[in-house]
C-alpha cells in the first residue's frame, strides 16, 4: 500500500495530522493506539456508515488492542438536534469513557459535528478523533474543530471550537457514497478554488469527472483541500478574521437549509451551499465588485457536476424573503447587528465585507424566489 498523504494543522499544542489515503480504515486502530495506548474509545456513528464500514473499524481496533463501544444515531441533518444531542451525550458518558478516554467520530460531517461537540462538552472536555467518511466531511468539517449543532434559528449556532487529535481520511471509502452526496461534497471543494484559489477553480473544470471517479485525482483533490483549509485556520483558528471566508456561500446557504427545516430529502448541506456560492457570485456582480461572467461561470461548473445552482431548484421551496432574511440575521457572521457575507472580485478573490445592506439582499432573495420553482434539474435522486 502507498502511503498516505499528510497534512499538519498547526495549532501549537493543539497540532495534529490529516492522513488521507485508501486502506487507512483498516490501520485505524495502529494510528489511534500510537496516540493513546490505553485509551478506550467510544465510536459515534450513523446507521448507514456503521452498516457499511463499523466492521472494518471494529476488527481494526480488536487487532490494535482498543477496547470500544459504538453509539449510532439516525443519517441526515436532522441529528444535529438537542434531542439527539443529548442522548448521545447520555449514552457515550453510559459507556463511562474517562476524560482521558477518546471519542470517535464515525461518519460524515453530521457525525463529526456532532460526536465532536459531545467530546468538547462531556467531563468538561475529552479527546477525539475524527474518521470522516464522506467527501465533504473529508475535505471540511474533519478539520478545524468547529462543532456543533443546529437551532430552530439557525444552523450551527449551539457549538464549540474544539479541534480534534488526529484525522484519518480513508479516501477508498468514498466509493459507497451516493452520487448526490458526492456532489453536495464537491461543492465544498469548488469552494476552495472560489475563496483565493483560481488555478484549481480551473484544475476542477478540467478535471471534476476523473475528481468523481476515483483514484489520483480525487485524492490530489481532498490533499489540496485539506492544505487549504489547514493553512487558514492555522492562522486564525477561531474566526477572528480570515476563516470566515471559509463560509463563502454559506450565509445564503445556511439560510436555505433552516428554512427547508434540516431536511435532508429536500436540501443537504453542500447543495445549500452550491446554491449559496453562486448568489453570493451573482451579488457581488450585482453590486458591480465582479463582471457577470464570474457568476455565470461558477454556475455552468457546479451544474455541470449535477449541483443546483438556483433556489428554484429546491423541492417544495424556499419559503419568503423574510423568513430567509430572518434566518441570515441570526448568522454568526454578523457583527453589532450588521450583516457579514463573503463576496467576491473574480474567480479565487474572494472577501469578507462587512455592513451589507439588508434591504439590498432582501431585494435581491425577492428576485430569485421570483423566478419561481424550477423543475428543470431536481436536486434529490441517487
Ligand atoms: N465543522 C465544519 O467545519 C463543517 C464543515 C462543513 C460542513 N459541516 C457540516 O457537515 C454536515 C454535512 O456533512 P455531510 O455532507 O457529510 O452529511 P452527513 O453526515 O449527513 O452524510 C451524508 C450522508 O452520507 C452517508 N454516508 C456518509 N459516509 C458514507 C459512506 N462512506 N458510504 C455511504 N454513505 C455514507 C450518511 O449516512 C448520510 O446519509 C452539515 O451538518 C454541515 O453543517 C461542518
Ligand atoms: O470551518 C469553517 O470555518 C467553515 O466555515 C466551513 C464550513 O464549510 C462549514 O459549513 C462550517 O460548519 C460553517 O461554520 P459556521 O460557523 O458558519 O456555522
Ligand atoms: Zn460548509
């Protein structure tokens, strides 16, 4: 086996690595033992990962020597509740993992939020580490350490910074993903050429399909992600001033995905924020920062990948300009009551502008509810 690729995220004491590379699953239990010898892990999961890959985690683990318990909650968006919160919290502190115990989270970015803030609250905080099993959560949420969960009013807007030991991307698993949530991750990478990368942007257009099919690409793909991501918090771990640009598309985003209610069926997190980065594009062209074919451009590419591009596209809507306004209100990102968004120059010059009007993208969410459902492209399916 080759090796895998390694990315540092350097935070001080706080310093771990990503590994990413097929096969990594079944050495998982060699790599946690090399960070914490005795330690008795407690693996959170969903049932469609842990009918899939618990097995290989579970045999790996049994060869390392780690004891471990497992505590599976539902798949989807919908489990980053108080509800289910606080029965994994009961359950993991029922399995009585000591704070110098580990928790595992097993899964796709649901998981990682989730399980993740669990470790950061339960004894007052515990380690974990993230096994991240699907593209976005392999390119994203795995690295960083914002954890959290979901309000009425928003997303993620219950939650902690607390940056996990270690992150072990087994890319082979990727391959019983599903197309949709395939894509929905595809989006976060696209991002990263958005935010201040233009020559991958490109590389993506070039290369998405060979991305989608496996091997060296993808891999290069979740690598440069990963480098990207790393680079920024490492320099500003807590959102102080750079990484927000990590949330391009996302005030949009997040707005459309608590309107939809968290429903996965109708909107996942990706698709929420393909269709966020392309208003955030057509915006700034609306306020003149970019020409109109950056917009346009970012759309022909996350469509022609199979992503939405326009709030039309969402099954049973988007609700009203107020209620997506109520939701973008209630953004991490605003400051003394006013607005935050990433916008952009042009393809990878992207920028945090603060003090948005509101009336201006209220106008603007007005418009494109306007144009009304669109059955042309449903975003559900395999
Ligand atoms: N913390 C962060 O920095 C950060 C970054 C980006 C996104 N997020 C959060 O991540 C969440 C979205 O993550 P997601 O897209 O991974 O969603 P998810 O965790 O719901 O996973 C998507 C679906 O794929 C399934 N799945 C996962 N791995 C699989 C595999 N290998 N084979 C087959 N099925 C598999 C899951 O069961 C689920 O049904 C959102 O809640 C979002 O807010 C967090
Ligand atoms: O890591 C970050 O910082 C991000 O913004 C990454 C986003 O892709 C991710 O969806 C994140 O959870 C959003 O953060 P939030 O602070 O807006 O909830
Ligand atoms: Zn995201």
């Amino acid at each position: 086996m080759t090796s895998p690729i390694t990315v540092p995220v350097v935070l001080g004491e706080r310093s771990y690595e990503i590994s990413i590379g097929p096969g990594l699953l079944a050495e998982a239990g060699t790599r946690i033992a090399a960070l914490a010898p005795q330690a008795r892990l407690a693996i959170v999961t969903d049932t469609n990962v842990a009918g899939l890959h618990l097995a290989t985690l579970a045999e790996s683990l049994d060869r390392a020597g780690l004891a471990h318990q497992t505590v599976t909650v539902e798949p989807g968006e919908a489990s980053k509740s108080f509800t289910t919160f606080a029965r994994v919290c009961e359950d993991l502190i029922a399995t009585r993992v000591e704070r110098g115990d580990l928790v595992v989270a097993f899964g796709g970015g649901v998981i990682g939020d989730l399980a993740g803030f669990a470790a950061a609250v339960i004894r007052r905080g515990m380690r974990f580490v993230q096994i991240p099993t699907s593209l976005l959560a392999q390119v994203d949420s795995s690295v960083g350490g914002k954890t959290g969960i979901n309000s009425r009013h928003g997303k993620n807007l219950v939650g902690a910074f607390h940056q996990p030991s270690l992150v072990l991307a087994d890319t082979s698993v990727l391959d019983t993903l599903s197309k949709r949530e395939f894509r929905a991750g595809y989006a976060e990478v696209a991002k990263y050429g958005l935010i201040n990368d233009a020559a991958f942007f490109g590389w993506l257009e070039r290369r998405w399909r060979d991305v989608m099919a496996g091997g060296a690409a993808r891999e290069e793909a979740i690598a440069i992600s990963c480098r990207s991501k790393a680079g920024i918090v490492a320099r500003d771990e807590t959102e102080t001033g750079e990484r927000a640009l990590l949330n391009l598309g996302h005030t949009f985003g997040h707005a459309l995905e608590a309107v939809t209610g968290y429903d996965s069926r109708r909107l996942v997190h990706g698709e929420g924020v393909a269709i966020g980065m392309v208003l955030a594009h057509e915006f700034s062209a609306r306020l003149g920062l970019c020409s109109q074919e950056t917009p346009s451009r970012v759309a022909a590419h996350l469509a022609e990948v199979g992503l939405p591009t326009r709030i039309g596209q969402i099954p049973g809507g988007a609700g009203s300009a107020d209620a997506l306004m109520t939701a973008i209100t209630q953004d991490k990102k605003v400051k003394r009551g006013r607005l935050t968004f990433i916008l952009t120059r042009g393809i990878g010059e992207s920028f945090i502008a603060d003090d948005v009007d509101p009336a201006a993208v209220r106008h603007f969410l007005a418009e494109k509810l306007a144009d009304g459902p669109d059955a042309a492209a449903p975003v559900t399916g395999p």
